[in-house]
C-alpha cells in the first residue's frame, strides 16, 4: 500500500488496527503527562531523569503505532518502520535505566562500582540493543526463526540488566518483609514484563483455534496490553521511588542524563542510517537456468 493508503487503513478494521491503537492512545497519554511534569518541574534538576524516561515512555508507543501502521507497505518500508520501533524500545530501556539509577537504586548500593557503571553499560546495551534488533530484518525473509530469536535476545538482556537493582530490592524484600508500596508496583510491572514475553514467544491464543483471534485476541495484541501496562506500572513506580527516595541518592549531573541518551540516540540513529542504506531483506529471484 501506499503511505496515504497505510494512514487510511489505521480508522479500517484488520488484524493490525488493535495493535496501532493499543500503542498511539497510551502515546498520547505519555505525551500529555510528560508536558504537566514539565510545567510543574520548572528549573528542578532533580527531575531531569524522570523527564527523560517519561520522554522515552513517549516515544517507543509512538514509534510502535507508526511501524505497524506500515504494516502493509512496501517491504523497504515496512523494515525501516520496524527499524526505528525498535530503536525507541533500545531507548526506553535507557531512559529505564537513568530513572532507576536516580531514583531505584538499593541504598547500599550507591557509589559502589556497579552504580558507577551502571548507566554507561547501559547506553551500551542501547546501542547493541538497536544494532541486533535492526540486523534481525535482514534474516527475516531467508531464517525467520534466527531473526525472531535475536530480536528477542536483543531486548531481553538490556531488559535484565537495567532491572538488577529492582529484582535485588524485590528479592530483599520478599526474605525481611519491607513496606515500600512502590516494590508493589514494580513487581507488577515485572509481571507485565514476563507476560509480554510469553506471549511473544507462545503464539497463544490463535495456535490453538487459527482464524479466530484475527482480528481481535491475538498474540501480538495481547503482547502490546501488557507491555502498556507494564509501562504505566513502571511509571507510576518511579515516580512514587522519586517522591521517597531522592532525597537519599545524589542527583546526577546533566552529563550523567542529557550527555548518556544523547549518546544512545546518535549511536542509534547512525545504525539506523546504515540499516536504511543497506537493507535488502527480500531474498533476490533467482534466475531461470
């Protein structure tokens, strides 16, 4: 289809439409709470990570809606959609990772070695995060199942890794007993988190009875929700760990924010030009002998 005809498709009913508007309403929501945050932080540096996430937050939902609104484009157009969708999820992992380490972090953990390098690694998780996702479009014609397994791969680790001090927290409290209600919340947004990668990887519902989540209950929907969701849990923890805990972490530096996802964001965008220039994941006809 043509982009005028992909824009039209997005107000048609198909298997796609769900999965757009499950991902540009809850955009538009992030927007929104980003631009009253930004209002009501005025000059505090305090916030800058929090902003930042939000922004993250923001973008890949946006990003999200655009690629599968492409859905039925060109095959050139269609990867780079795919492309720039992943590169926004590399940098939510990153925006994940600067709140986290403002606001998240396991108070005996402050100043260790692992704090200190903590945000760098990272930024480079971002950044191998954006290049192996968007590498995985190159396999998808000739090995889906390789392709499928290195994007997968591709969030799962940064994903871990940026969780470490949550899952630390979680786990310290589940053996002493603790009484900070923002543990509750990111407990559930691991759930979601699991959640999303079952269904990912499972293919249920439309396995079991093929046709009848088409359009409405299948996999990739339900994959979407719970990331959302996840994302709404994860936020409203972070903000709940920033109104406690601030006060007893230190507040990084515009470099430690502005100065890592600017990193992240050039380093993802030159992967992406370099995808862009060479993407040719058609498998060329073979000529008639």
């Amino acid at each position: 289809l043509s982009a005028a005809a992909c824009l039209r498709s997005v107000f048609q009913l198909s298997n796609e439409t769900l999965n757009i508007w499950s991902h540009l309403l809850p955009a538009g929501y992030f927007l929104g709470t980003l631009l009253g945050r930004l209002r009501a932080a005025g000059r505090d540096p305090g916030m800058r990570p929090f902003l930042l996430f939000l922004g993250t937050c923001a973008l890949f939902p946006l990003a999200s809606g655009a690629a599968h609104a492409l859905g039925a484009a060109a095959p050139h157009g269609r990867h780079r959609g795919f492309c720039c969708d992943y590169a926004a999820l590399a940098l939510y992992g990153l925006g994940s990772a600067l709140a986290y380490s403002a606001y998240a972090f396991p108070l005996e953990w402050v100043g260790s070695t692992f704090h200190d390098f903590y945000v760098p690694v990272a930024v480079l998780n971002t950044v191998l995060s954006t290049g192996l996702s968007c590498y995985s479009r190159f396999l998808e014609a000739e090995r889906p199942r390789l392709s499928k397994a290195s994007r997968i791969l591709a969030f799962v680790y940064p994903y871990i890794f940026d969780s470490i001090p949550i899952f630390y927290r979680l786990s310290r409290c589940a053996a002493d007993g603790c009484s900070e209600g923002s543990l509750r919340l990111h407990s559930r947004h691991s759930l979601c988190a699991l959640l999303t990668l079952l269904f990912l990887t499972s293919r249920l519902p439309e396995r079991l009875a093929p046709g009848a989540f088409d359009i409405v209950g299948h996999s990739h929907q339900l994959f979407h929700i719970c990331g959302i969701l996840g994302t709404l849990f994860q936020l409203e923890a972070v903000s709940m760990d920033m109104a406690e805990r601030r006060d007893r972490l230190p507040i990084p530096s515009s470099l430690q924010t502005f100065g890592s996802l600017g990193i992240g964001a050039a380093a993802s965008l030159a992967i992406l030009g370099i995808c862009f220039r060479n993407l040719r994941p058609e498998p060329l006809p073979r000529e008639k002998s």
